[in-house]
C-alpha cells in the first residue's frame, strides 16, 4: 500500500540521488547498520530513537535504488542483497523489540516469522511468473506500525502499545501471506 506512493516520492528523491555519487550496495549497507542500532536502541528501552532510527534506516533503504537507478547502477546483485538485507534488518528490529521486552517472545516470533514469510511468498510466486505485490502489510506498511506503535508508548508511557504494535504486524502479516497465496492460486489456476 505504501509503495504505491514511491512514484510520488521520486520527483523528491531523484534530485537528491542524482547528486549522491555513493555506491547504491553502501548505501543499502549503512541502511541495515543503522537498524541494528535501532534495534540495539529498541533493546535497550530506548523508543523514541528506536523509531528515528527506524525511519532513518528505511530512508537508506529508499535512497539506495534512487541513487542506482539514476546513476545507471542497478544490477541484479544490488537487488538480490537489498533484498537480503531488508530480511535481516526486520528481524533486526523485531528481535530488538523482544529484547527490550515490549512483547513476550512467542508473539515477537510469530511476528518475525509472519514478515519473512509475507516476503517468501512473494519471491517464490515470482519464481513463477506472478507479479505478487498485493497485501495489506508489505513491509513499509509493517515497519511503520512498529514506529507508530514506538513512538505512541513513548508519549502515552505503556508498553502495552508496543505490544499490540507486534500483534497487528503477526495478524497483518498472516493475513498479507493469505492474500498473497490467495493472488498466486488464481493467477496459476
């Protein structure tokens, strides 16, 4: 859902990209740094600057294929590791959420394995010919309920929003994955 505001966000960061003269694989790298320093922030009881890092890290993840695309750098390898590290780095930043103990860890789990598995299903559909970006929780959509939900325990002083944060990314990430295979059934039958 909200991927399909990019286009809209090119006209912005395409200037900027056209000046950033960084290999795009760097940019993708310094983006999953700084989620595991979110994470570590989030691990530490730290919500506030675990959301602005999560934010930040997901402006690299943004600013990385700006700066290959308008610097005529995309390859097949730069998409397979922003792929890569896009799964490490939302695992980064639910673990970091259970270590700080936001949520009990069977939820915070189930929450990790909900998002790799929103993504599985999209890479292995596409193995075979289907076009599977469809879902209500594709990771913009995940990452920022946890930032929402960071940033609103923070000023409300409960944990407990955090948790429920991780329980919409479990039931909304299932549900994508039901959507997902749902999409993939009818377009192969």
């Amino acid at each position: 859902m909200l991927n399909k505001l990019r286009p809209r966000m090119k006209r912005y960061i395409d200037p900027a990209a056209k000046k950033i003269a960084i290999n795009p694989n760097i940019i993708t790298i310094i983006g999953l740094l700084v989620s595991l320093v979110a994470a570590y922030q989030l691990s530490q009881g730290d919500l506030l600057g675990g959301a602005l890092l999560i934010l930040l890290s997901g402006f690299f993840d943004v600013v990385d294929g700006a700066v290959a695309r308008n610097h005529g750098r995309r390859t097949k390898f730069g998409g397979i590791l922003d792929s890569t590290v896009d799964r490490f780095a939302d695992a980064f930043i639910i673990i970091g959420v259970i270590a700080g103990g936001y949520v009990n860890w069977i939820w915070g789990v189930l929450a990790l394995h909900a998002s790799l598995s929103v993504s599985y299903v999209r890479a292995r559909a596409e193995v075979d010919g289907v076009k599977c970006d469809v879902g209500v929780a594709e990771r913009a959509e995940r990452l920022m309920i946890l930032v929402l939900g960071a940033f609103l325990a923070y000023f409300l002083k409960t944990d407990l929003i955090m948790t429920l944060a991780v329980l919409v990314v479990l039931i909304l990430g299932y549900f994508t994955v039901a959507q997902r295979l749902y999409h993939s059934y009818r377009q192969l039958n």
